[in-house]
C-alpha cells in the first residue's frame, strides 16, 4: 500500500485536555495498588518474599526445570538417537551422538553415544519433550542447580541419567503408554490418526 493511497485513512491521536495532560488519575490508581500491597504485608500477614534455603519452594505441577533422560524398563536409556529434540530446540542447546545399537538391543537400531545439553544455553521451552517420540526426555521441577563454571553447566549423558535417579520417585514419568504389540511399529500421533 502506497502512502497516496486513496483507501488509506489517517488517524490523528485524540488531543488531551489540560488535566488529562497532568495524568494524576492514572498516577492515584497507582499509588493506589502500591497501598493495597503494602496494608496486605503489614496487616494481613501476606509473605512476599519467601526465605530460601530456609523454606523449600514448591513449583507448580507444569514448572519446566532441569532436563532428565528417561530409562526403560531394562535401565537402558530410552532415547533411540532419532535427533528430533536436537531439531526442535530453537536455542541449539541439545548436542546427540548417535551409534549403532548392540545386537543384545533388538527393540532400536540406535542409541546415543554422546548425548549433551548446555543448561546455560536452553530457554527450557519444552519443545524437546514435545519432540521427542518415545518420551526419552523430560523436563523436571528440579530448579535449584548450581554450576561452579560454565562446563559445570554443561550436562552430559551421564549427569541427565543422574537426575533421573535422583527424581524418578518424587515425579514419576508423566507419558507413560502400553509397549506395542509389534516392536517394529511406528508412532503415529493422537490428531494424525483417522
């Protein structure tokens, strides 16, 4: 659209009265949640600020933490080295290599030799869990890790199969499905299916 446009119509911002100019309404409505905060600290007892370590935070069920790698039934990891979480992540933080699966492993043709996530890196959006189709990676509500350096923040394959033991108690494996019945069978989506 060109800016002789006749179809173009320009629209002038409304001019503001003397008093609207001083913005003292949008200023007192202001102030005015600033006083209902502070009465709600000093008379209702309402905590703002929590006092951690002291007190242990509980994140909500849907929080996005840490990065774990599943095991299977068998303590292998899950994960068959399709690449797909690496594909999805839009910060580039998930580095997998492959190789070829044992002949004891009759169930995948791959797993991943080297399997990496810069923690520093990730804007844990979940897309890897999305992504990822036989539920090898998932997301924790771990939110209190610490790194010395940056290579501490680095998690190899060995460190994700940690978190796993350290959390697969406290929060079991959320997709959990029945093994199919042919192991050569591929999984087709819940809205792909006719």
């Amino acid at each position: 659209m060109k800016a002789d446009d006749p179809k173009l119509r320009r629209i002038q911002p409304p001019t503001l009265k003397w008093h609207e100019k001083l913005y003292v309404l949008p200023i007192i409505q202001g102030l005015g949640v600033t006083a209902r905060h502070i009465a709600g600290v000093a008379f209702r007892g309402t905590q703002v600020t929590m006092q951690y370590p002291e007190e242990q935070h509980f994140p909500s069920p849907n929080y996005r933490g840490v990065h774990r790698l599943n095991k299977d039934e068998q303590g292998r990891v899950k994960c068959v080295a399709c690449m797909l979480c690496a594909t999805a992540c839009p910060a580039h933080c998930i580095d997998i290599v492959g190789a070829t699966a044992p002949p004891s492993w009759p169930d995948r043709e791959k797993y991943p030799e080297s399997f990496v996530i810069d923690e520093l890196r990730c804007i844990y959006c979940g897309m890897c869990e999305e992504a990822c189709p036989v539920e090898a990676i998932e997301l924790t509500g771990l939110y209190d890790i610490t790194g010395l350096s940056r290579e501490g923040m680095i998690f190899d394959k060995a460190k994700l199969l940690s978190v796993y033991d350290a959390t697969r108690d406290a929060e079991p494996m959320r997709y959990t499905r029945p093994p199919a019945e042919d192991s050569g069978a591929t999984r087709i989506l819940p809205s792909l299916e006719a």
